[in-house]
C-alpha cells in the first residue's frame, strides 16, 4: 500500500510560520485562554461599504458568472494603470504591462516558475515574506540569502553578492515598506537596485503591498519611477491591505512587459483568473473615494504610537515605523526569538511571531502587527508588563 510520500520540493520547505502558530493559538483557546493575536497581519478593520456594495451588484449580473479571463478585464487593469499614474506618476501600458493576480501572493508564487530553471539562484531577502523562498524552490531554483540588518537600516549590501553567485541569479526580490522589519526604502536605494539589476541581467522584484499604509507624512514609491526600471522591474500590488480586502483575493502586478507575459503564461496554464464581480469591486476601491485609506491609515497611526509608548515604557529598544502595520521588536536579554512568543502565549494569551520564522536574520526579534483595537493593544502590553520582563 503506497504512503502517499510528499514531493522532495514539499520537504524542502520550513513549516509554514503562520500554521505553526495557529496550531498553538488553538491548542491555548481549548484550555481557555483569552487571545489577543498580534501574529498575523491581517486587517481587523472592515472593507468600506461602497466597495462591498460594488461587489454585491456584480455578483448579481449573470454577465459575471463565467469564467474570467487569466488576465483580467481590461477595466480593471486600465483601474490599476490609473491607479499608478495618479499615486506615483508612472505610465502603464494596461494591455500589456498590468497583469491582474488572484491576490499578490499568487503572482509572487508563480513568478519562480516563468523563469526559474534547476541551478538558478533567486535572491532573497533575509527576513522576508516565506513566499518569496517557497516560489524559489517548487520552480527548482536555489534561493541566495541576503540579511536584512539594523545596522544597514534592514535595506541588503547589494554590493556583498559573491561574483559567482551574480552569476547564476535570475530574480532579485525587494519588499519595501517592509515585512517584516517594518523598514522603508530611501529613493537612493531604490536607484541602486535598479542599476544593480540592469547591470547583472537581473528580474527586479518588488513587492510593494504596504505603500498606503504610511505615517507621519511620509510616502512610499514605487520601484517603477525610477528611471530605466521598466526595463527590468515588475512592482507586486494589492488591494489586500490598502482597502481591507485581503479575503477577497485581488491583487496585480505591473512593470516589464515581457516579464509579465511570462508570468501570464504560468497563470493561463494554472488558473481562470480572478472573479469578475471581484475585480468589479476592485476598480470601484481604485477609483472611487479615497478617504477610507485616510480614516485606515489614522487609526493604523494611533495604534502604532500606543503600542510603540508601551513598550518603550518597558525598556524595549523600539523604532516607530513609518509604514506597514508591524512593529519589530528587539528580544530581552535570555531569551530566543521562539522562546519568548512562546513565553508570551503560555504566560499572557499574547500572540506575536518569531523573527527566525521569516529567515535566518531575523533571530532575535519579534514581529508585532497592530491589528487589533487600541484597547486589545493596551490590554496586551499589560499582561506582558506584568510578567515583568524588561526590553534589552
């Protein structure tokens, strides 16, 4: 009787971080525990009304219940390229350079398998989004580790990628604002990167879901208004977190058009696109009031100044982010990254994510997203506070 074993590539992969901690989170909530989740980062606050209300009407329409193209409809990504002109000033061609994604996570999955052969290497930055190295290894590839450090502003030393690395690299992955350090990207860097990928035949990767989520004035770009980025760079964008939509599975990615046909050409292969009423619903986010990601980014702000006094006021060595909803936080003095998330569980009912669970690098920090109320998030620091453990 066969054992029905899984894939080499399948036990390649690390347990997936945020299965892991549900699985503790649920084994707590059986002995009774009251849970507050810092762990996951996803949006508490609901999708505004006039989008749901767009998504209900489309529904409605027999028009919309085919299947839909694998690119999506042409109105969404004219949505998308309308999006990108008027928020960063970049001119998308929405035939040919937006392509849409059953959610960004999707795009970044299939990406490896475009253009990824066994040997390649992929660049990956350490900490990052599993996904990133997860792509690498079901297209075959061999994904290269670059750290992400405090001491570098978590941005990685391009310069430091030994020559016969370079040489076997096909895709560079970038992620700013951050996840899951938090950590933003100044312009220079950007340019950097683009003229490091230009230079070495590279795909530039940049996910880019948490540009709206800002504070204290500060704006994001977008890799594609550097100049000659185009030329090597696609940009990952989702309505997931700008518009509390991350159930609905509705993202897109834009840039080079050759690198998204060729990621095109995975997703005709391996899915029917998104749902058409879905994307009905995303141009109405995209061009309809704009508000909403006003009033979102103020209560993200409150949340993140309460949660950052609080843990100042214990001694943890805390930098404010500008943007994404995630603070990253430094462990106290005898403690592993996994140690004290499990600590906080056991102890206080406090999910947060351990550093190393998004790479290597990210040994001695926590993760922290402020995803829940300003009351949960006082109440969490409470608790913790009263364990009596004092920040490094």
């Amino acid at each position: 009787m066969s054992t029905f074993a899984q894939s080499a590539r399948l036990q390649q992969l690390p347990p997936y971080l945020f299965a892991e901690l549900d699985r503790m989170k649920q084994e707590q909530i059986k002995k009774g525990a009251d849970i507050i989740s810092l762990g996951i980062g996803d949006p508490d606050l609901p999708t505004p009304p006039h989008i749901i209300q767009a998504m209900a009407q489309a529904a409605a329409d027999p028009k919309n219940h085919q299947y839909p193209s694998y690119e999506g409809m042409l109105g969404f990504r004219k949505a998308a390229a309308d999006w990108y002109r008027q928020r960063f000033g970049t001119a998308l061609d929405p035939t040919t350079e937006v392509l849409a994604l059953i959610g960004s996570k999707e795009g970044i999955g299939h990406l490896p398998l475009a253009f990824i052969n066994p040997g390649d290497v992929v660049l990956v930055p350490d900490p990052a989004y599993p996904v990133y190295q997860a792509g690498t290894l079901f297209a075959g590839g061999e994904a290269y580790f670059l750290p992400l450090t405090p001491e570098r502003g978590f941005l990685p030393d391009l310069g430091a990628i030994p020559t016969a690395v370079l040489k076997r690299a096909k895709i560079l992955w970038l992620n700013y604002p951050n996840n899951p350090t938090g950590a933003v990207a100044p312009r220079e860097f950007l340019a950097e990167a683009v003229a490091f990928a230009r230079r070495h035949g590279l795909i530039l990767a940049h996910d880019a879901p948490y540009s709206e989520i800002a504070f204290d004035g500060y704006r994001p770009e977008s890799i594609l208004s550097i100049d000659g980025a185009k030329d090597v760079a696609v940009e990952f964008h989702s309505v997931s977190k700008t518009y509390n939509m991350t159930g609905w599975r509705l993202g897109f990615a834009v840039g080079n058009a050759r690198i998204l046909s060729g990621l095109g050409r995975v997703k005709e292969n391996v899915d029917s696109g998104v749902f058409q009423a879905v994307q009905h619903a995303g141009i109405v986010a995209l061009t309809g009031p704009q508000q909403c990601v006003t009033d979102n980014r103020r209560i993200w702000q409150e949340r993140r100044d309460v949660l950052m006094a609080a843990l100042r006021d214990m001694g943890f060595a805390v930098t404010p982010p500008k943007a994404t909803f995630y603070a990253w936080i430094p462990v106290p003095r005898g403690f592993t990254s996994g140690s004290f998330c499990v600590d906080l569980l056991v102890k206080t009912g406090v999910v947060v994510t351990p550093g190393n669970g998004f790479g290597a690098s990210g040994e001695g920090f926590v993760r922290a997203a402020f995803t829940v109320s300003v009351e949960r998030i006082r109440e969490a620091m409470d608790r913790i506070r009263k364990l009596g453990i004092r920040g490094s």
